[in-house]
C-alpha cells in the first residue's frame, strides 16, 4: 500500500509532514537511551535479519522524499556513491552496539530472560559538510564529519536501575569523540581520512565504525573495499533506492593477531555474517535509513554446545538537511588544508589515519590477571598431589592467561620464588604453554641443561614445548641451539630432538613456505646428517623418533631403508611404527615392496613383530588386490601361529572400522581361492580390535587395543589408543606401548625361533596429541630383571604427568562499528599416567597396570576489548575420570594366561554459563551464571572373546 501525505519544501527536497515531525523530536532527543531506536532494541535483537530488513524497507517513515534538484557537477559514467549538496548540513542519530552471548541459549532459560546480553552500546549525532566537490565528478567530494556528543550504555541495561552503569564522553578514552574528522569521499570510498593527533584510540575507532558505515555503492556489483575489518570481499544489490551490502567477512585480509590448534579435531568452527541495508534518498545522493546486522559465532568442534557469539548492530536515521553558508574550495588540498588552518587556530594538529581498527588495550589495565598473584592465589590447585583433577586443569588455564600477559622479568621472578618451589614443575607447563617471547626467553635463561641434577624439570619444561600449539621460529632456533650444545643427560639430550622435531612439525604447518625457512633447513639438514653419522641402537632409534616426530615425507625414505636393513630389531620396528604418521599418499611403489619383502622374509629373516608391523603397515595404506592375496595365502604356512592369528584378527579389525582398505580387503574375501577354512582357520591369543569408547552427534572416542604373543603364550608387544574423531578428522589422545622379550625362563618355555639370544626386557613406550615422548625402560638384562622380581614390584609407579593445553584458539575481532571483541578457547588437560609392575614367584603371576588419569576443561571465551565497558562471556565445560588398563599373566602352568582389563568409572560433565559487564571507575558490576550437569556411567569396555575365555579360566 502506498503512503500518502501532505508535503513540506526544505531545502532541495519535499518531505513528508509526518516525517518532519519524527525528525524534529529525535534531533531533540539526540538518540539517548530512551529514543526511539534504542527503545526497541531488544525487539530488535530477537528478530532474524531478514525481518528487520523487511521492517526498515515497509517502514512509511522515509518514503515521501522528492528531488527538487541543485546545480550537480558532471557524473562519470559507471561511476556510484552519494554526493551531497554543499549548501546543506546533514544531521544524523548514530547507534552501534555489540552483545555477547551463547550462540544456542534455550528461550526459557532464567539466564536468558534476566540480562541476557553483555556488551556496549553508543549512540551519536553525526553532521556532515561538503568542503569540496570536483567538478569532474559530483561523487568525488571531501567532507567534514562533526560529533555532537556522544554516550555509551552497556547492553543489559542495567543503568535503569543503577546510573554507576552509564558512561559519557567524560571518560578518558572518550575525551576526543567531539573531534571533527576530514575525509576525502570518492565514487563510495574512503579515499583520504584526517584526525586530530590527540585522538584516543577508543574514539577514534568509533569513528572508524562511522566513517565505515557510510561507505556504500550505489551500483550493484560486486568490490573490494577496505574498512575497520581489512580489505574485504563486498557485494551490492541496488534495488530502486534500497541498497543492500553483504560483506564476505572470511575473505577480508588484515594484520589482526590469532592462532589455533594445528588439530581439526580439537580445533574451532567459526562463523561470520555482514549484511547492511541502506534506503537511500530517491536521488540516491545520500542516505535517509540505514542498518547494518553483523555476527560472529565460535563452536568447539569436539562439543558444539559449547558455543558463543557477539552480535554487532549499526543504525543511522537522517534528522535534519539544514540550509547552510558554503564554505567549499575550490580544489581539495585547498579544502584539506583549510580545515587543518581552522584547526591549528585552537591548537590542533591533523594526521593522515588508516580505516583499520586499533587495539586500544595493548598492556594490562583494570582487569589485568597479575601472574604472581594467580599463582599464589592457585597454588593448591596447580600442586602435584592435585594433577588429574577438574581443579588443576581450571587453574591452570586461568595461569597460562595471565603468564601471556606478562613480561620476562616477572616470570623469571616466578621461577626463583622459593614459595613456588612444590610447584616449580607445573610453572614450567605453564610458561611453556604460553608461548610468548617472554615466557620462551624465561625458561631458556632459567633451565640449566649441564646440570644432571636438573634434568626432571628440563624434561619437564621440554615435553611442554613439544605440544606447542604455534610455535615460532624462535623456539626452534632456541632448540636447535641446545641440540647443538652441551647437555650432561642423555635423557634431556634425547627429549630435546624429541621436542625439536615435534615443533618443526607445527612450524611447517602454520602457515605456506615456513619449511623453507633457515632454521626449519637446519634443523632437518642436522637430523639427516644424524640419520647418516648412527651406527648404535640408540642412536639409531633416536632419530626414528626425532624424524617421525617431524611429520616430513622427506624422511620417509630412511626410514624405509632402517625398516629393511638395520641389524638392531628394535631400530626395524620402531622405523615401521614411525611410518604411521604419514599420510598414504605420501608412499610410493617402493614402499609397498618393501613391507612386502619384509613380511615375506624374500631378502633376510625378521622378528614376528617386525613383520607383524610391516603387514600392518601394507594393509593399512592403499594395498593392491594381489597384496592382500599373498598375504592372506601366506598365513598357513607360518611357523608363529599367533603371528597369523594377529593378522587375521587386524584384517577383520580394519574392515570393521570402515578403513579406507576396507573394500579392497572386502572384494580378495569374497574370492574362495583365497578366503577358505584352510587359510581362515587361525587360533592363538593374539588379538586386534577397536571398540567404542563413547559417541555424540559431534565426536566420537575409540579404542583400540592390539597384543601378540610368543607360540609358547608369553606376552611379546601390547599396544592400546584412544582416539578422537570429529569433523572428518582423528587425532590420538593418547597411545601406550608395552614391549616384553626375553622372559620364557620364568617359565621355563621355548622362545620363538630367532628370539633366543634376546634380552630380558619390559619398557613402555608412549605417544600423547602425536607427539612421541621419550620410552622408559624398566629393566633391560638378567639381573635387572631378578633384582625387580624379588622387590615383587617396580617401586614407585614410572610414567608421565602434565598440564596440556589441548586447544588454543586466539582471535580479535574488529566489528564495523569500531568495537572489538577478543574470542578465546582454551582447552586443557590435567594428566597423570602410571605403569606399575608386579611379580610374585609364589603364585608365579605378573601384572602390568596402566592408569590414564586425566580431568579436562574447555572455556570458550568472547570479552570485548574496551578500557570503557568490561563485558565478557565465558562457556565452559568441565569432566574428570581415569581409564585403567591392566594385563594379568599366570605363568604356573603352560601356556600362560592372560587377562585385561579396560575400565573408566562413572564421571560428570558440568556446563556452566557465566557473564560479566562492570562499567571502569565504578565498584558496582553485572554478574550471572547457570550450571547444567549430566550424568555418565562408567564401564568395563568390552574386548575380544578369546579375552572373556582366558579371564574366566584364570578366576576360577
């Protein structure tokens, strides 16, 4: 339906009376926090875009303009922007807001219905002038943008109740918002922009957001502009005079900080939108309405639930066009430098400004986290008798914030406090999570590697840097260096090419070319001269790890060669198991003939482990049809039947966990010639499968747990994972080996041919977030082996403990309105993981018990970045339990028996929700937060049948 009303001439163009009306009383009200806009502003947070388009676009308020038309310079052909009259003043309201919420939160939540957003809100009075227009192009012009005031309220609306919540232009950060502005406006863009060099970076971003919002095309078509946000992908849709701007936020290209975890799995899916609608006068030189919507969502891959987002709105609405005198020039530098001649008369000096936003909190102010203070405060919690609790992990997030925050002189300071001394471990997790300049060059200066005495919390400090989740070059070069240096232990020596290679890893992967780079070359340059200078086991084995630590196919080729012709058995196995990391198309042909020559022994004889693995290895990436067929044929014909019942137990594990090979395995199965009784027909006690840890709509966890036996029933390798799956990704939580040779004369058994001149040893090797940690060994030789069995234990439980950061996901977010938000998630694990042995020779039994202790929190945190508004969001979940594994072998009778056992108790999951809004300089503040709980029981996982028999008959 039209609308009709009677009109009124101002100016150059005829309104209508209604709208003068409406004019007149927001000039008055100035847009202050009872105008009109502002009084429907939760009416219009809760509507979809699209309806708040339809809203602004049916809306009859700006809809009667008609041109009476002034002298126009030239108009360009194909050119579009808004070009506005030099006779006038353009008198706008202004209103930009951010709230911060969850992304998900149920309509009859308490929490939702009582201060449901957190953030800020400005409102303004804009007026433009025209002090220069080309004759050449009326749409090429330079402006002067006055302030009459301006006011900024926090979003909960709190101040209704409290005035303490209200802030004016009084604040220091908002000293300058009067300032007028100077900016040249050409065809719809900023082309020149002009501030006062007392700006405060606050309002001078406010400012931003304004000029930025005035930034349109009248033309459809798509741009490349730049604003507050970067140089951006922006579309037009000029519809009559309505223009509608979506802005392709993921294309824009700035400078602004933030990082993540290298890991799909444990990382964030981000979300963002940016649309505005512009009614435009019926000439379209300038704007009557304009609105602009533009959001941000975080989720956590692994748990969607936990989820927040910010919601940035914009608003301008024409008040007045006021005859003025003109005080255009006649070019613009004239124009340019008339104004700052104005200004210079007050004392005033104009500087060039860019359109991008500025962090106005680059140091720590009111809200600082002072680390001294929050390890003191933590103490307790980050101690080591409360590793593996929901507490630590908590604690531990809240100091790796506040170590990133600060200097090197106050974390050295931190490392020498005698207070801290019970702590001193967890302090070094915490610096070296922080990765910050300061928190590396702390450790480095503090850690004493010549000292032997130390080497536990070296190692310490190290396993911290390996998990890095963005390393920089600087970290590699500070490894590279003490590789190259003095270091007294070889266990430190060891676990610093462990963490350099795991660093080198994530440095290559941050970002295109960073393995080009000088010491990314160095580094593998020294691991393939290691590679070439190894004759021992030991060192051979160290740089398999180093190397599979790196991740680089460059290395697979040595690799290979290790696999294939090394004399040390130990070196051919951990080459193949080191081949795991890379991806399949990372193999060629000669690969696949080499894990052939391997298993089928064509060149030499091998340990039935090391061809166990290399058959792993083949099935595992892409084998041809005639592989598996030989494969499958060869298993009758072995002397270990327990190797072939390892395999045949892995074919079958592989095609029920949907493996890439499955349909290969599959269509060879399928043929009688190859699968029948005769090559099916396997029996023995070594096992492979993979089971279900626990599943949700957004990941699932599974177990696997892989163990092969001597013919005589001994125990030979077990290896049992946990590993994570989520957004088409997986990622090992967490993978513990045990490796036992040479034990059969505890028993008095025969060991499999080729394994008689084998040593007596039990070590454990462990890997955790893909990193390979140094292996332990606990015993290795005859007499290692007695001294342990008439201890009837290892003593102290051997194994690891830490605080990880398994998610680390930074971003600042600068919002068209000149607002900031900072978005945070930070995920952290408190684990400890023990292996204890125990003997007896009375009842001649062993049992090997592997406990994962581990409690974990996730915050997911939006806090905007004002010295003005303290606002934030946090969502957090929180869990704890333990997954015990434990083998129990009788050994009275031959064969031995063996039982395990994989069990998690019953633990919760608590959600909780909290926010927070405090206005600078007052006492009072806004404070909620909602918890919700859920229940999960624990159980006893459930393994393969032949387990359930041998457990049964060692009860009985």
């Amino acid at each position: 339906m039209q609308h009709h009303c009677s009109s009124t001439v101002i100016g150059s163009y005829e309104l209508c009376q209604d709208q003068i009306i409406q004019m007149k009383t927001m000039k008055n009200i100035k847009m202050n926090v009872k105008g009109v806009i502002t009084s429907t502003k939760r009416q219009f947070s809760m509507l979809p875009i699209q309806v708040l388009f339809l809203i602004v676009i049916l809306s009859p308020t700006y809809h009667c303009f008609s041109v009476r038309g002034f002298a126009q310079a030239a108009t360009p052909e194909g050119v579009s922007g808004q070009s506005l009259d030099p006779s006038r003043i353009y008198q706008y309201s202004y209103e930009a807001e951010v709230e911060l919420n969850e992304a998900d939160l149920p309509q009859d939540s308490k929490i939702h219905t009582q201060h449901a957003d957190v953030g800020v809100r400005i409102n303004a009075v804009v007026e433009l002038i025209v002090r220069w227009t080309n004759p050449d192009n009326k749409y090429d012009q330079v402006i002067e943008m006055r302030f009459d005031g301006a006011e900024v309220f926090n979003v909960s609306d709190k101040e209704r109740r409290d005035p303490s919540f209200y802030v004016t232009r009084n604040s220091v950060s908002l000293r300058t918002v009067t300032k007028p502005i100077i900016f040249r406006w050409s065809n719809g863009y900023i082309q020149e922009f002009y501030v006062s060099s007392e700006e405060t970076i606050t309002s001078l971003n406010i400012k931003r957001g304004i000029l930025g919002f005035f930034q349109i095309q009248t033309q459809s078509g798509d741009r490349v502009e730049e604003d507050l946000s970067g140089k951006c992908n922006v579309t037009y849709d000029v519809e009559g005079t309505e223009v509608k701007k979506v802005k392709d936020i993921s294309s824009c290209v700035n400078e602004e900080e933030g990082f993540s975890t290298m890991s799909k799995v444990l990382g964030v899916s981000s979300d963002s939108t940016s649309q505005g609608l512009y009614t435009m006068s019926p000439d379209k030189s300038h704007i009557v309405y304009g609105v602009n919507l533009e959001s941000h969502s975080i989720r956590v891959n692994v748990r969607q639930e936990i989820s927040l987002y910010s919601l940035g709105r914009q608003k301008l609405g024409l008040l007045s066009i006021d005859k003025i005198k003109s005080i255009t020039s006649s070019t613009k530098d004239e124009a340019l430098k008339s104004f700052a001649k104005e200004k210079r008369k007050s004392g005033e000096k104009y500087i060039r400004a860019s359109l991008l936003s500025e962090r106005d909190v680059k140091n720590c102010a009111e809200g600082c986290l002072d680390v001294l203070q929050i390890i003191s405060d933590l103490s307790k919690q980050l101690s080591k008798v409360n590793m593996a609790n929901i507490s630590s992990a908590q604690a531990y997030i809240t100091a790796v914030r506040a170590a990133r925050q600060a200097d090197k002189d106050t974390l050295m300071q931190l490392l020498k406090l005698k207070e801290f001394k019970d702590i001193q471990f967890t302090i070094v997790d915490i610096l070296a999570t922080a990765q910050t300049d300061a928190s590396q060059a702390a450790l480095i200066d503090f850690l004493d590697f010549k000292n032997k005495e130390k080497e536990g919390l070296v190692e310490r400090a190290l396993t911290g840097i390996a998990f890095s989740s963005h390393p920089s070059e600087n970290v590699l070069r500070d490894l590279y260096k003490l590789y190259k240096g003095e270091i007294a232990s070889p266990k430190v020596r060891q676990t610093v090419g462990l963490a350099m290679g795991a660093v080198l890893k994530k440095f290559c992967a941050s970002a295109p070319g960073n393995c080009q780079r000088e010491i990314p070359k160095k580094v593998t340059n020294l691991i393939h001269q290691g590679f070439m200078e190894s004759t021992t086991e030991d060192t051979q084995n160290l740089y398999i790890l180093i190397a599979r630590n790196t991740g680089q196919p460059e290395f697979i080729n040595k690799l290979v060669n290790l696999a294939e012709h090394s004399k040390f058995y130990l070196v051919c196995h951990h080459a193949l198991t080191a081949l795991t990391v890379f991806d399949t198309k990372d193999f060629g042909e000669e690969f696949r003939d080499t894990m052939n020559r391997i298993y089928h022994q064509n060149l030499k004889k091998y340990d039935n482990t090391i061809r166990a693995a290399a058959a792993n290895r083949l099935l595992s990436n892409a084998p041809t049809e005639m592989d598996v067929k030989n494969l499958i044929l060869s298993l009758p014909d072995q002397t270990s039947k327990e190797l072939s019942n390892f395999i045949y137990q892995r074919i079958f594990d592989l095609i029920k966990t949907n493996h890439p090979s499955k349909e290969i395995l599959q269509k060879v199965l399928k043929d009688n010639t190859v699968s029948n009784y005769w090559t099916m027909a396997n029996s023995g006690m070594a096992s492979a499968f993979t089971g279900y840890l626990f599943s949700t709509d957004d990941s699932q966890v599974t177990y696997g747990l892989f163990m092969e036996y001597t013919n005589a029933g001994m125990m030979r390798r077990t290896a049992s994972d946990f590993t994570l799956h989520s957004q088409g990704h997986s990622i090992a939580l967490t993978e513990a080996g045990i490796v036992v040779q040479g034990l059969e004369s505890l028993t008095g058994s025969e060991p499999d041919k080729g394994e008689e001149e084998y040593d007596s040893m039990v070590g454990m090797s462990s890997i955790m977030m893909g990193v390979k940690l140094r292996p332990l060994t606990f015993f290795r030789g005859y007499g290692d082996m007695m001294s342990l069995i008439w201890q009837g234990s290892s003593g102290e439980p051997e194994g690891v403990e830490a605080m990880l950061m398994l998610m680390d996901y930074l971003q600042h977010i600068p919002m068209a309105s000149g607002l900031r938000v900072k978005a945070e998630v930070l995920g952290a694990i408190s684990t400890k993981i023990s292996v204890a042995i125990e003997f007896s020779l009375w009842s001649r039994t062993v049992e090997i018990t592997t406990t994962n202790g581990g409690a974990f929190s996730i915050q997911c945190r939006l806090s905007l970045e004002s010295p003005i508004v303290r606002a934030s969001v946090r969502h957090q979940g929180d869990a704890q339990s333990s997954i015990d594994f434990s083998v129990f072998t009788d050994f009275s009778s031959l064969p031995p028996k063996s039982c395990i056992r994989i069990s998690y108790p019953d633990f919760i999951f608590t959600k909780s929700l909290r926010k927070f809004e405090k206005v600078k300089g007052s006492n009072k503040k806004l404070l909620t937060l909602s918890k919700r709980k859920s229940n999960n029981f624990g159980r006893s996982l459930p393994l393969q049948p032949g387990n359930s028999i041998m457990c049964t008959k060692i009860t009985k």
